[in-house]
C-alpha cells in the first residue's frame, strides 16, 4: 500500500515537472550545462521524457521494476545539470544559494532510491540473483 502510494505520488511529480519544461523553459534551461548542445531542445526532450516516466509509473503493471530502473537512471543522467547548478550557482527555481542548491544534489540519490524502492526494481534484482545462484 505504501509503496503504491509512494509509486503513484513519484509519477504524478514527474508529470508535473515534465509538463514544467513546457510552461517554465528559461528556468529549465539554466539548468543545462554549456556543453550540452542545443540547451531548448534538451529542455523540451527531457520534459516528454519525465511525462512519459510519470504515465509509466503510474499505468504499467507487468514491467514495473524495468520501469523503475528507467527512472533511477533518468535521475542519473541529469544530475550533471544539478551539479552544474550548483558549480555555478545558477538561480532556477528559488535555489538562489549555495546551501539551496546544495540540498537539491542531496535529494537527488533520494529519488533513486524512491524509484527502485516503489517499484520493486530492488526486489525483483534480489530475486533474480537468488534465482541464478540457485540454478548454477
């Protein structure tokens, strides 16, 4: 029950953060490091990424740990811009600190987790081990 809860509110964040991209694109875009080409496009390509996690989070069923691995690595891959933030304290979004920007890098391992934990991604890997171990 709480991980479904936990699930359901991860995907409806992704929603509204992907939609994000689409309404607040300068404030996303301050966020894209200088050496990522085409910074709007990456913008506007990660925000239908986070529509397309938040709906997946929410509807599928059968795959749910693949989709949870999906999402953990999505909230790898951007992290750079995170860090980029922070390196040059670009204001986005009222992190307009050091300590602000340094908490956000710090939650940033907690929506892995989240991802792997409401989805059952660590706990289908654990089994899926057992399995191999147990049949070699």
């Amino acid at each position: 029950m709480i991980t479904t809860l936990a699930r359901l509110l991860l995907g409806v964040f992704l929603l509204f953060a992907g939609v994000g991209h689409f309404i607040s694109l300068e404030e996303f875009t301050a966020q894209v490091p200088p050496w990522m080409p085409a910074p709007e496009f990456v913008v506007y390509a990660s925000g239908v990424v986070e529509i397309a996690l938040g709906l997946a989070l929410i509807v599928v069923r059968k795959q749910r740990a693949i989709v949870g691995w999906v999402v953990a690595a999505f909230f790898v891959i951007v992290f750079p811009g995170n860090i980029w933030q922070f390196i040059e304290a670009r204001d986005a979004f009222g992190l307009d600190s050091d300590l602000a920007r340094g908490v956000r890098l710090i939650f940033q391992p907690v929506l892995v987790i989240w991802a792997l934990w409401c989805t059952g991604a660590w706990t289908a890997a654990r089994e899926a081990w057992r399995a191999r171990q147990e049949s070699a």
